[in-house]
C-alpha cells in the first residue's frame, strides 16, 4: 500500500514505490523504492546501464512505469503530472541548446514558457557563473559552459527540487571538480533538494548527503552517506622488501592477507583505530627485518563496493 508523503519537518522530496519500468524483456528499473528527504543532496550511484536514466525519466513523467507509484513533494505523479513537476529543475548530461542563438536567448525561451520575470535570467546566469558570456553564441561555449548553461536552465523559477542525470559527464578534471563544488553549495543557496546521478563513488561521496546504489535495475544500498562508507572497514596496503615473509607474519592470526601486484592487501576488522593498527603493523614488519616503503589505507573500488552490495543482496534472507 502506498502512503502518502506526510508535509513537515521531515519532508520526503520524492518517494517511489516499486518502480518498474521494463524495454522489451530488459528489466531497467526493477522494483526501485527511494525516499530522497528535503535538503538532501541524493546522489544516484550505478555504473553504465544501471538504470539512472530511466528512473530519472519516469520521475520526470517522460516514461511511464509499468508498475509503481511516484510521489513528489507528496503529489502522487500519476494523479496531477503538473502539480508534482511544477517545482522539479532538470538538466540531463549531454544539455541540448540552441547553437545559434546566445546564452541568455536561450535562456528566455524557457523563461517565457515559464512565465517568469526577464531578471530571472541575470539571476541564473550569475549563479552559474556565465554572466559574462551571457550574449555570446553557444556554438562558441566550452563544454563546461554548456554543462553550466543546461543547470541555469533547471534553475529557472527556483525550482524546489532539482534533477541532474550525470552533469559532469565529459569534463575534464578542473570542469568536474568546478561542477561538484557548485552542485555542492545547491541546497545551501537555494534551498532546493538535488537528486544527482553518477557512475563515480568518488565523486558521489564527495557532495552527497545520501545515496541510492542501484545495480541491474535494483537498489542494493540506500542510506546517508556515512553508512554507506562505514559498510566495510578500509583496507590496509603495503609494500615491502620480502611479501612472501610479511604475509606468513601478518597472517597467522584471524587477519586476511593477500597479495595484489607485489603489496599486501590487509582487511582490518573496523574503521575504528585503523591508523594506530597500520602504525603497530608497520612496527612489526621492521622489527622483523622488513622494510616498508608504502603504507597506506586502501579505499573500497566502486566495483568492489558493487560486488559487496550485490553479493550481500543474495545472501538468504536479504531479499
Ligand atoms: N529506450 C530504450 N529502449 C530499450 N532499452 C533501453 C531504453 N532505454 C534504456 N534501455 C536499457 O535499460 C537499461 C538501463 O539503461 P539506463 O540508460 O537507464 O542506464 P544508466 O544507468 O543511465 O546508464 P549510463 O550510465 O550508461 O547512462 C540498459 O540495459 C539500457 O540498454
Ligand atoms: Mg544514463
């Protein structure tokens, strides 16, 4: 049975019930339940193929599932598409504009289907940062500001709730970090709640409050982002002068040890204490007659991460 969002201070931007959305025998969403809160930067984790796209299409109301129910703000979308959309920004990752016209012309055209305030347009501009080539032909942007133009497009109007499908796709190093640091002031500045996908965890975990995974259609972990770092303890890796000596060493005890491309890979039972149990495992390599020349805690890979998640889906009992 699906509830209604309840209004108040802890508000649930969107809320999905058993989404499905099926493309001739490929199950794209599979059965996904989100509950993205207010004020939230929700970012949407899946490699290629996942299913980000379609989700944010059937949130959009640009698909229909064929089965579940989506809330935003607490309208049912189904019921009244306009009411829910109506305070939704979007901009998807490759920014469809028109070439030959400038920044701001573009601009207008959604202005004035919005029936928005010409001022609207200075203001967007400004908050992305292209005020300066507001009057200049798009065909002329970087990719960045492309990029930078599809977000004062979704910013138009306030809007409450803003939707990015990968926004930094295609960007180079600094372009990627300049849209993660502006996605990241989003909620601060505009009080809007941004729901962002991305097939990076790195990137994810450096401006997301919360997180979905979804994998196959499937979200295989939901929760802040906290949790989803305090899912496995880091690992400790090493390198030394003898592995083969270091591994009989280290890996008397209950510790797993492997070895992956001449270092050591240490799982450590908790975060808690990691550094002082690197320090102490330093200690004992020396005293051993073992020289270290790289200690360090190895971060979970996002395919390492999906293999957890998904393994740990299937166990009994989990589903
Ligand atoms: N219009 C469509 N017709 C048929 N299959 C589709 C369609 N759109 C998506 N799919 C399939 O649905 C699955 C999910 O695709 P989707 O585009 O949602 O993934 P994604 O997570 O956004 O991937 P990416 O990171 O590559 O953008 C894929 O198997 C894809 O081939
Ligand atoms: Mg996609």
């Amino acid at each position: 049975m699906f509830c209604p969002v309840r209004r108040g201070p802890m508000s649930i931007a969107i809320e999905t019930e058993g989404l499905k959305k099926r493309f001739r025998g490929v199950n794209a969403v599979d059965g996904v339940d989100l509950s993205v809160p207010e004020g939230a930067i929700f970012g949407f984790l899946g490699p290629n193929g996942a299913g980000k796209t379609t989700t944010i299409r059937l949130l959009l109301g640009l698909l229909r599932p064929n089965r579940g129910r989506i809330s935003i703000f607490g309208e049912d979308l189904h019921r009244n598409r306009l009411r829910a959309l109506k305070s939704v920004g979007v901009a998807f990752e490759t920014p469809a504009h028109y070439e030959h016209l400038t920044g701001r012309e573009n601009l207008d055209i959604t202005r004035r289907l919005l029936k928005l305030d010409k001022p609207e347009i200075d203001r967007v501009l400004s908050t992305v940062e292209l005020s300066h080539v507001a009057d200049r032909h798009v065909r002329k942007y970087s990719l960045g500001m492309r990029h930078r133009l599809g977000l004062a497009r979704a910013l138009l109007g306030s809007p409450k709730l803003l939707i990015f499908d990968e926004p930094t796709n295609g960007l180079d190093p600094v372009g990627i970090r300049e849209m993660r640091d502006f996605i990241k002031t989003l909620p601060e500045r505009t009080g809007a709640t941004v729901f962002v996908s991305s097939h990076h965890l790195a990137e994810i975990e450096q401006m997301a409050s919360h997180v979905a995974v979804i994998h196959l259609g499937k979200i295989v972990f939901q929760g802040a982002m906290g949790e989803l770092r305090g899912l496995h303890a880091p690992r400790l890796e090493v390198g030394c002068n003898n592995a083969a000596e270091a591994t009989a060493l280290l890996g008397g005890g209950a510790r797993k040890v492997e070895s992956r491309h001449g270092r050591l890979i240490i799982e450590l039972p908790s975060a808690d204490g990691a550094q002082s149990r690197a320090a102490s495992i330093n200690r004992r390599l020396n005293e051993a007659g073992i020289d270290v020349h790289h200690l360090a805690l190895a971060p979970w890979t996002l395919e390492e991460l999906f293999l957890q998640l998904v393994g740990a889906k299937t166990q009994p009992g989990q589903e």
